[in-house]
C-alpha cells in the first residue's frame, strides 16, 4: 500500500512539474511570438514608408520627364539636334513603373 501511494505522490509530482514546465514554455513561446510580430509589423511600415517615398519620385520623374520631352521638341523645331531622352517609364501608372524598375535591376543584377 505504501509503495502505491508513493507511485502516486511521485506521479502527481511529475503531472505538476510538466504543466509548470509546459506553463513556462507557452509564455516564452508567446513573448517571442510577439516580439517577431512587432518586428514584422516594423518591417512593413518601412516597407509601406519607403514605397511612399517612392510614389514622390515617380511623381517627379514623369513630371520632369514630360518636361524634358517638350524642351526637345521646341529643339527640334527650332533646328537644334538635341540628344536623346533617356528611357521613359513603362507606364502611366505607379504599378507599371515599379515594376518595370525591378524588372530592369533584376536584369542588371542589381537585384
């Protein structure tokens, strides 16, 4: 009778250490969860910041672009024989731009 009761202290002891030591790792798991969820969550707010800056330069660049190109016709016009233009975008649109840009850095290896 004492050795079944002993059996059963021993095993209570054991349940008990294995839900302290399931206990501990379930909130250390959950910490790290959370902190690669803010890291995540860091990631892509940089992600989103730079695409808007991105937007901008694309902005400017049409805008410059278009410019430049009526500069060159007035040239032309009025005799001049000026240099070409350098490349224009694939697209009017901020998608097409972009992924032109990528498309010609990929072929580049620059990415």
């Amino acid at each position: 009778m004492e050795i079944i009761l002993q059996m059963k202290i021993n095993l209570t002891h054991i349940n008990e250490t294995l839900h302290q030591q399931t206990y501990e790792i379930r909130r250390e798991l959950g910490s790290v969860f959370e902190e690669q969820k803010h890291a995540l969550e860091r990631c892509l707010d940089s992600i989103d910041h730079q695409l808007e800056k991105c937007c901008a330069h694309i902005e400017e660049y049409q805008r410059l672009y278009s410019n430049l190109s009526a500069m060159r016709e007035k040239l032309i016009q009025l005799g001049g024989e000026p240099s070409g233009l350098p490349t224009g975008s694939a697209g009017p649109d901020l998608e097409s731009v972009i992924a032109w840009r990528l498309k010609e850095l990929k072929e580049h290896g620059r990415l």
